[in-house]
C-alpha cells in the first residue's frame, strides 16, 4: 500500500472505531436535541467525523522512523516565513504556459490541495454548528496555525527536530479553503433526510424502525458489558493469582476455562439489564432510554413493578436468557422471530413484549400519569 493511501485508510478506520464507540451517545443525544433521528443529520454527522479524522491522519502521518541520523535526513528546522510564495515560482517556472502545465507545476499541486483540504471544515462549521463567515475564518487559520505548529515542534517535541516545513503560505491557503467552504456551506442544504417535523420537545411516533434500533441498542450494550467484564476480570484474576501466590501471570487457558469468571461474564450484564434497569426505573431498557421511549399503561400510567419486570422477561431479557442456554437456542430464535412479527402485526407497534403484558410503548416526552391505587391501571387490550 502506498504511503498516500494509508492515511486514507487510518482515517476510514479510525472514524468507524469512534463511530462505533460514539453511536449510542449520539442516538441519545439526537432524540433529546432534535426529538428525531434523521439520515441526512447522521450522514453529515459521520462525514464530519471522517473529516477529522482525515484531517488529523494526513496532518501526523506516516510517522518517519526515529534513527540516529533523523535530523540530518529529515530535518527541517527553518520554517518558511516570506508569504506568497508560491506566486514567485509560479512566476519563475510556469508563467506564460497553458493552464495545465500550470496545475502541473509542484509549487501549485500543494497549494490547491491545502485549499482543497480545508473546503469541508468551512461547510461543515457553517452548516453544522451554524457559525458566522468570521467565526468559521477564526477558527480556520487556528486549525491551520495549530497543524503548522504541530509540524514546527516535530508533533510537540515527540521528536528531536521538525520532519515537516512550516510555511506561511499554508496558513493563507487553509484559511482561503476555509472561507471557500463557508461561501459553499449552502450546498449541504441539499443532502435529503435533514428536515426536522416538529419542535424537540414535542412526542413523536412510536415506529418500528424505532423500536427494532431500541432492541439493537440493548443488545450491543448487553455484549459490550460482557466484554468489559471478561477483561476487568482477567486482569483481576492474573494480578490476584500471579502476583499474590506464584509470583507468575496465570496461563491463558485458565482464565479461559474459569467458571467464575464466564458465569459472571454471562449472568451479571444480564441480571443488571432485564431485571435491575426495569425494576428501578420507568420500565424502559436501556436501549429504549436511548430512543427516548418508556412502557406505559393503555391509560398511560406507568406500569408497576411486576409489570415492569414481565414486560423486560418477555422481550429483551426472556430472548437473552434463552440465547444463552444452549439447550433453549432455537425457542430464543422463536421469540426473536414472534418479537419481529409482533412490531409490525400490533397496534401502534407496541411488539410481543407490550402485547403480552398489556402494555402499550410511548415516546418519554409524554408524562406518565400518576397511579393513585399503586398498581397498574387499565391494563386492558388495546382496541
């Protein structure tokens, strides 16, 4: 792979890790701030993150090796500082040629694609975070000054001297994409899948697209809580077995086959999101949290706490609990499959879960009403 290339693909993979890491929290975020979730918002949203990333990619590497000779073949300790430069050359090599040899000219290429390169962080900041032409300049030439200091300092003395030039010009160039980008900031009005109906703070529909990514959420959030708890507990495990008795790390095929540790990393997450989150809360898992929805009454009451819980053993929580027991993995495939069907075959796509207990799902802007007599009212079918 070429050396162009791989900071091109550092960037993709670096903006999947953090869009991976960051989806819930931006899910959470997008129903609370805006009340819905639109492609178009999550498409410009991933972009600028892969703009960053991007960004920060080309800025810092391929990083050169560090040898006793770094200085004498990469060193670049005196920074360009005469402005326009560009213009001169341009002058010396390519004046009176036709346009492309021009464009061909190596003094040229950089320029364009310092400007090029700053084009999107001035359309992102104008359409996205709604700045003014000034701010969204400012700001420009401190991400340009901050990368060229960046550069200057050998990324702030990581190294011994600078590998990369610090040029004056490229403080004009970033900075006249950046307003470039602002002039065509406008254009991003275009993208579909970015208009909001109604007020944040207004309810919206329970759909199914919505409840289907609820139940994603709760089952990346039940397999990302095993995965923390089999590593806190290997290192736990090794640092008690192979500090305080044998001196030594423990092998890996003992922790591997540890009961304590797989029944831990198997029941905890579990007990905690069918049965602890319900209980204390309004109902709702956590995924459901995510997508601003809670079980209610018909009569839009919250349910109690044995209801709460039902609801959970019927739908996440009973699916997860079959799922693993291996005994019982094709009923955790029926239910999951019942689950899917019931979403789209209920009123108001209140799923198997809300059917079964009589429960109907409401988006959480809508207050529940309070229950008087302490337990669940109108739990009726819903017409």
């Amino acid at each position: 792979m070429g050396s162009r290339a791989e900071p091109a693909v550092l960037a993709i993979v670096l903006a999947a890790v953090a869009g991976f890491l960051l989806f819930m929290p931006y899910i959470a975020r997008q129903y609370r701030r805006r009340g819905e979730l639109r492609t178009g918002n999550m498409a410009l949203d991933f972009a600028w993150l892969l703009y960053c990333c991007g960004l920060i990619s080309y800025v810092l590497f391929p990083f050169p090796d560090m040898t006793p000779e770094f200085c004498a073949v990469f060193g670049r300790d005196r920074p360009e500082l005469m402005p326009l430069g560009f213009l001169r050359h341009m002058r010396r090599e390519s004046f009176g040629t036709d346009l492309m040899a021009t464009l061909r000219d190596p003094a040229v290429t950089p320029v364009l694609l310092n400007i090029a390169l700053f084009i999107p962080l001035g359309m992102f900041l104008r359409h996205l975070f709604r700045r003014g032409m000034l701010t969204t300049t400012i700001i420009g030439l401190g991400v340009s000054l901050l990368i060229e200091l960046t550069q200057l300092t050998g990324i702030w003395f990581l190294y011994p001297c600078a590998y990369r030039l610090f040029e004056v010009d490229d403080l004009i160039t970033n900075t006249l994409g950046t307003v470039l980008g602002a002039l065509a900031a406008p254009a991003l009005r275009a993208v579909p899948g970015q208009r909001i109906t109604a007020a944040p703070g207004v309810p919206r529909p329970v759909t199914w697209s919505r409840r289907l990514l609820a139940a994603g959420c709760d089952l990346m959030i039940f397999e990302f809580s095993r995965v923390l708890i089999t590593a806190g507990g290997t290192v736990l495990l090794m640092t008690w077995q192979g500090a305080l008795f044998s001196g030594e790390a423990v092998p890996y095929d003992e922790l591997a086959d540890n009961e304590v540790l797989a029944f831990a990393a198997t029941w905890l997450p579990w007990f905690v999101l069918a049965a602890v989150v319900p209980l204390a809360g309004s109902g709702a898992s956590l995924g459901q949290w995510v997508v601003h929805l809670r079980p209610a009454t018909t009569d839009g009451r919250r349910p109690s706490a044995t209801a709460r819980l039902a609801r959970s053993l019927a739908g996440t929580g009973g699916y997860l609990l079959l799922a693993e027991i291996d005994t019982f993995a094709t009923w955790a495939f029926l239910v999951a499959l019942a689950s899917l069907v019931g979403l789209f075959t209920t009123a108001r796509h209140r799923g198997l879960s809300c059917y079964l207990t009589r429960l109907t799902m409401a988006d959480a802007r809508t207050s529940a009403r309070p229950n008087d007599t302490g337990r669940v009212s109108g739990l009726t079918a819903e017409r």
